[in-house]
C-alpha cells in the first residue's frame, strides 16, 4: 500500500495538497483532522459516525466514490450549506482509487 495525494480546500479558502495513507483504514475526516486543516473541535465531532455533519465536504474531482449509505443521507438532509457533491469525510475511506482526490470543507456551523 501507499500514500496517495488529495488537495483539500479549508474553511478559508487555501488549498493543502496532502499526503494520505491508504493502509490505516483512515477516512477523509481523520485526514483532515491529522493535518490541522479545521480549527480543534470543528470537525468529527461525532467521531466519525455520521451523526455531526461537522465534516461536510464538497467533492470537486470526479472520483467514483463509495455508495451513499442511508445514515449519511440521512444527516445530510437535516445539514446546512448542503449542495449536490456534498459528503461526509469521515464516510470516506482512504483507498488508493482516490489518489489526486480534490475536495472543499463546508463551512462551519
């Protein structure tokens, strides 16, 4: 396994091209967590459980993305700032089919 390189948009608007590993089972929240690209208790609020919507992303690549599954959907729906390439990170795992993955982190609440 190997690291893959995503770009990630923060809350201000900079771009961060990071390094992800592909063999630790990590999600995208966790990633942005590891790097400090969200402000401490701003994001994975619920651990990763997709019951926040604290990691809200927007997907800007067109990477085939694992299926929504109904929780996700389903807190997706009561969410603010939601668009139609609305995600949540920490329902997206790092796997090497995302190298050069690109995404925007949705305003905080």
């Amino acid at each position: 396994m190997k690291d893959i390189t995503i770009k990630i948009i923060d809350r201000e608007g900079v771009a961060h091209e990071v390094l992800a590993p592909t063999d630790m089972a990590m999600n995208l929240m966790e990633v942005v967590r590891s790097y400090e690209l969200a402000p401490e208790g701003t994001i994975g609020i619920c651990g990763g459980m997709a019951m926040c919507a604290s990691c809200q992303c927007y997907i800007l690549s067109n990477h085939e993305l694992p299926e929504m599954q109904d929780d996700e959907d389903a807190m997706l729906a009561e969410a603010f700032y939601v668009k139609d390439n609305s995600r949540l990170g920490c329902q997206i795992r790092m796997t090497p089919e995302l190298d050069g993955l690109e995404v925007e982190l949705a305003p905080e609440v």
